[in-house]
C-alpha cells in the first residue's frame, strides 16, 4: 500500500524553500499579535520583543508537533501552521487592564489545561459549534480589534503633540493603499506577502522621516532563550480563567474548521482520534505560552490556502517552518527589530488584518441558512451583544470586577450567546417548531427611494440553496 502523499517527504532542497515560504507567509499575523498586545499595555520596546520571541517559540514548538506528531498524545498529522490567534487578544488585554500582565499568562495556562481537558469531549460535541456559532464570532473578533488599529495610528496619548499627528495619519493611509494594491493587483509571491511588503514600505517610510529607531536592536542579543515566567509568577483571578477557557473554546472551533479543509484540500480522512490530537496541539499552545509569554495558537487560514494552492501537501514541509520559527524565536534582535516597527505602520497592516478577520466571519455566516428567521436572529443577537462592549465600554463598570472580565469583552459575549442560542433553538425539541419554518422561496420587500423622495416597492424573490445549520 503506497503512503498517502500528506506522509511523503519532499527532497530536502525542495522542502526548505517551501517551509520558508509557509514562514513568509505567516510570519506578518504571527508576530501582529505581540505588538498590538505590547502597545495596548504599553510595554517597552525590550518587552515587546519579548514577547515577539516568545510568540515564535510557541508557534514553532506546535507547528512541529502537529506536522510530526507526538506519538499517539498530540499532532494532527497534517500540514498545517500554527500561530497566535487574535480571538483571545481583547480579553487579554482587558485581563491585564484589570489583575496586571501577570494575571494574563495565569489564565492563560489553566486555559490550555482545561483545553486539554476539553480535547476529547469537543472532538464529539463539535456540532454544537456549527458556522453559525463561529462566523458570529470572528466577526466580532475583527471588529472588535479596529479600535485597537486606530490606536496604534493615532497614538495612545491624547495629551501628546504627536497623537493624531496628520502624517502619522498619512503613513498609514499610504501603507493600506500598498497594501491594497498588492493584495488586488499582485500576482503569486506579490499577493502572498502583501503585508509583508506593505510593513517593510512603511517603515522604509518612517526611517527616512525619522521615526524608525532602532537603539532596542543593537542592545538586544544575537542568541537568546525566552525565559520562563518573564513577567513574574502568575495569577490566577477565577473571572479571567473563565474568560480565557471560553477563548480555547473557541479556537478550538476556528481550529476544527481548519483542519477539516485541509484534510478535504488533502483528500486524507481526519479521524475522531486525528482531531483530538490536533485539539491537545492547541491546548499546550496554551500551557507553553502561560509558561513563555507567549501566545494561545490556532491554525493559520492563510497557510491554509497556500497548501491548496501550492498543491504540495506533505505534512514534512510545514513541520520544517515550525523548526525555522524556533530558530526565529532564539534570535532576540529579530524580535527587537520588529518591536521598533512605528505605531502608524504596525496599525495599518493591523486595519486591513483586523478587517479580513471580521469579512472571514461573514463570508462563513453566509454559507449559513440565513433566509430562517431563527438563524439570522441568532447571529444578529449574538454579534449585536459582543459589539456593545466596544461601543459603550464603561457599560459593565458597575459589576463586580470578575464579571467586568467575562462581559467586558465583546469576543466572549458573542461566543456565550451564539452557543446557548444555537443549543435552544437546534438541540432541543423547540428544533421541531424551527424546522417547520418555511424556507424554500424568500420573498423580500425592498424599498427603492426616488429622486423625489417617495418610496416605491419592487419584489425581488430568490431560491434559498443554503445548507441548514
């Protein structure tokens, strides 16, 4: 019986430059991730790069585990990168506003302890998680983080003569057009590395308006291991344990969704077995990174799509990029360079990123059923609730501080509505009463204004084709 080609390894020359395209491709998102969660708590550029470090260790150690596997304890076995995941980044920075930096990294291990926990029951109970609950979600996740662009551009110091400065505003106006451009306009490696390059034109920008500095990058060392517990010995506040176990739950999620369309782009089953290996991947990311400072993983969408379109699937190829980000993460001047990255360059990448996150989760709200009324009630509720923490953010202040924590970030709202309203409404015996709606033909009232400002109707009718929930 010959191997399944997700098992053969590419000749070694061969398998280098496609690791190292996976690692280009990914790097960007990896380490976007520190640096906003580094400039929102307003950490020294020696911390940020900390932190960047950290966050490649992570990701490398559970790349690799996933590619090659850890015997029968964890790894999917299939190619797939991972990195730091933005659905935790608004909690962790409400948790550190609250119980400090070192309450974050706390949670942060219990969270990828119960993720462990968690592993074997959810590779089971993964249809409670159906589209409608996880497009909801990482709707809210870009959303959600905007703000957190918009900070980084226009400063974080209303009272400093630099913030909202017009030319940070025009670098990071000229920094979404290349990126833009490349992203509609480019062509193979162009398109792929689109915000690699936008990053690197940006800040070529900056330097040569001096607003590049780079003292951190010549006191950071060449050689250097990330240091368990660098922030100090965790806490463990039990409202921001809650909040980051609701967090794996949802990566978990985004996760299994990943993983099943790399194991369709593959064409190699995924098992119960396979995805509980590849869940637990997911919880040590959560345990390693409580211990380094780094940050929970999930599987990267991008890299994803260049399995599919680079039709090289061999699991050996992306198993290498975890060995190359390792390497990464014990070179602190890499971290330190990309720490010193200006705020207006690192914000406009983080727009269109932040941006692409929230269009992710629409374009899977839309393979969803929506022409139900329950279905569309379920994800406007459950979007409409997680945005309200954004909106009105002192509308929680007069809780008890545990539950400043759970309801103060928007990403958990919506996950905790979308969950407890899709078992309601599907996996109890109201599902009778919901599956009796008629759904075949949607006819839709729409009102058309006219030049002189009366309104007439046209009727617009479409045969729904969508897949039930």
């Amino acid at each position: 019986m010959s191997q399944h080609q997700v098992d053969v390894r590419p000749p070694w020359g061969r398998l280098a430059a496609l690791s190292i395209q996976h690692v280009l491709i990914m790097y960007t998102g990896c380490v976007t991730v520190p640096l906003v969660f580094g400039a929102a708590l307003k950490l020294s550029q020696s911390d940020i790069a900390f932190l960047i470090s950290a966050d490649l260790l992570v990701a490398g150690i559970i790349t690799a585990i996933q590619g090659f596997g850890l015997g029968k304890i964890a790894g999917v076995r299939l190619p797939i990168i991972c990195g730091a995941t933005f659905t935790g980044l608004t909690p962790m920075i409400l948790i550190a506003h609250k119980y400090g930096i070192q309450a974050v990294y706390g949670s942060m291990l219990i969270g990828g302890v119960v993720g462990l926990a968690l592993a074997i029951p959810f590779a089971r109970i993964i249809r409670f998680f159906p589209a409608l609950v996880t497009g909801a979600v990482l709707t809210v996740v870009g959303l959600s983080l905007i703000g957190v662009a918009g900070g980084l551009i226009v400063g974080s110091d209303s009272s400093s003569p630099d913030y909202a400065a017009p030319r940070n505003l025009l670098i990071a106006a000229i920094v979404v057009v290349i990126a833009v451009a490349l992203l509609c306009l480019g062509r193979g490696i162009w398109a792929q590395l689109a915000i690699l390059f936008s990053l690197i034109a940006g800040t070529a920008i900056t330097a040569a308006m001096g607003m590049f500095h780079l003292s951190g990058v010549g006191q950071a060392g060449w050689v250097g291991m990330p240091t368990p517990f660098h922030f100090g010995a965790p806490q463990f506040p039990i409202a921001a344990i809650v909040s980051m176990s609701i967090v794996m739950a949802v990566v978990f999620a985004e996760s299994t969704a990943s993983m099943l369309a790399v194991s369709e782009i593959t064409g190699k089953p995924l098992s119960t077995g396979d995805l509980t290996r590849g869940l637990i991947g997911d919880g040590l990311s959560g345990i390693l990174a409580g211990i380094f400072g780094g940050f929970i993983d999930t599987v990267f969408g991008q890299n994803v799509g260049a399995v599919e379109t680079s039709r090289v699937h061999s699991r050996f190829v992306t198993a290498g990029s975890g060995l190359i980000l390792i390497v990464l993460a014990l070179i602190p001047k890499m971290g330190a360079l990309i720490a010193a990255l200006p705020g207006p360059v690192v914000g406009a990448v983080g727009l269109v990123l932040f941006g692409t996150v929230a269009m992710v989760g629409i374009r899977t709200l839309a393979t969803v059923d929506l022409a139900k009324p329950v279905n569309l009630t379920i994800a406007a509720t459950a979007v409409g609730v997680g945005l309200l923490p954004e909106f009105v953010p002192d509308m929680f202040t007069k809780l008890p501080d545990s539950m400043q924590i759970i309801f103060g970030s928007g990403i958990t709202l919506t996950a905790i509505v979308a969950f407890v309203l899709n078992i309601v409404f599907y996996h109890t015996p109201l599902r009778r009463r919901v599956d009796d709606e008629p759904v075949v033909t949607a006819t839709t009232d729409i009102l058309v204004a006219t030049e002189t400002g009366t309104a007439s109707t046209s009727t617009a009718t479409e045969t729904n084709a969508k897949t039930h929930v």
